[in-house]
C-alpha cells in the first residue's frame, strides 16, 4: 500500500505533502488565491506522470539494451470539454529506429502511473 500525509502549510491554501521520508510543499498561484509556494495539485500529477514514464522507458530500454541518451518528458493539461487531456512528448538524445520508438511509445501508456489515471480508480472514503 502506498502512503502520504497531507496538513496545512500555513498560508491560504498551502499544503505539506509527507511521503515516507521526503516532503513537499503543494500550493495555488496568486492569480487564485495561494501564494505559489510549490507546484499546484495539477502540476504535481503531470510530475509525476512524467516522472514514471521517464523511469519506465529507462528499465525497459536497459533491459533491451538501448542507449536512449539525455531522455526528457514534457506534458501538458487541458481541460476540454469535461476531460482532462494530457499531452506527452519524449525527447531522446540517442538516434533510434523507428520500430524502437513506436514501441517506446507504447510502453511509456503502460508505466504504472498512466494505467491509474486511465483506469478504473475508487476513492472510498475512510471515518
């Protein structure tokens, strides 16, 4: 099971986020009433979408042994129309073929994070 605290960070609408030993700071910009002390919740799961993606494609490519290069993952959200639409782009420094790359894209719709948000998710509230 995986854990997180959450408790205010003083300010209007600031939040501490503890998970295991590491601590981050979740905030709003000032144009709706935060300060901007940290990433707001949106920019947190873009984060860490991109972040899983990264470290899917690294093991999957370390175990097929393909160089990769300086690998960046840039995302983007939009609301239209009631979804939420997320754009992905990897960037590799590495020449690949391109067999390789579209399997890479089809792995990187496969890293755990990408399957939660597309999946099936219940929150059940806890008294």
């Amino acid at each position: 099971m995986t854990s997180v605290h959450v408790a205010s960070a003083g300010g209007p609408v600031a939040q501490n986020i503890e998970v295991r030993h590491h601590a981050v700071v979740s905030d709003e910009g000032t144009d709706v009433g935060g300060e901007d002390r940290g990433p707001n919740p949106t920019e947190l799961l873009l984060g860490a979408l991109g972040a899983c993606v990264a470290m899917t494609l690294k093991m999957y490519a370390g175990r097929k042994g393909w160089e990769l290069g300086d690998l960046q993952v840039d995302l983007s959200g939009r609301d239209e129309n009631g979804v939420f639409v997320v754009e992905r782009r990897v960037t590799y420094g590495a020449t690949l073929s391109e067999e390789q790359r579209q399997r890479l894209t089809e792995i990187a719709g496969r890293c755990p994070v990408s399957r939660r948000i597309t999946g099936t998710v219940e929150i059940r509230p806890v008294v």
